[in-house]
C-alpha cells in the first residue's frame, strides 16, 4: 500500500502520489485563487506537508481529506491577505 510505502520513508512512493495528485490540488486549489501559479505553490506545499507529517497517516482516505484541506486552508489564507 502506497501510503505504508510513504509512512516507512519511501521517496519513489512519495513521488508517485505526488505526480498523481499535484495537477488535482492545483485545480482544486483554482477554486479559490485565480493565479495559476501561487495555486502550484499551495499545491506543492501541501503535498511537503504531507510529507513532513506522513508517520500521522495510516489509510489513503486520510491522506486524502489531509491533502484536500491543507490546500483550502492555505487558498483561503492567500485570499484573505
């Protein structure tokens, strides 16, 4: 499992998430911000988050929501300032 791969230090496995869902959280992250380029940054930086934190994760499900609401908290946090 991928997200057991990423837990145990796996940067291969790390890397294929990222692929996959970087341009996903880009779109998402299009939602809120206009700029194609601060939404690669939040996309990118959410996916690093993750990384940082991936001992805390133990399903892709989680992983998931994770993904989705570090980027929509930071989008918002761009938008407020």
């Amino acid at each position: 499992m991928i997200v057991d791969q990423i837990k145990s230090g796996n940067v291969a496995a790390f890397k294929e998430l990222f692929n996959d869902y970087f341009p996903i959280l880009c779109c998402f992250a299009q939602r809120f911000i206009s700029d194609d380029e601060l939404c690669k940054d939040v996309a990118q930086e959410a996916l690093l988050k993750y990384w940082e934190n991936r001992t805390n994760f133990d399903n892709f499900f989680k992983v998931k929501g994770y993904l989705y609401v570090v980027t929509k908290n930071m989008a918002l946090n761009i938008v407020k300032k």
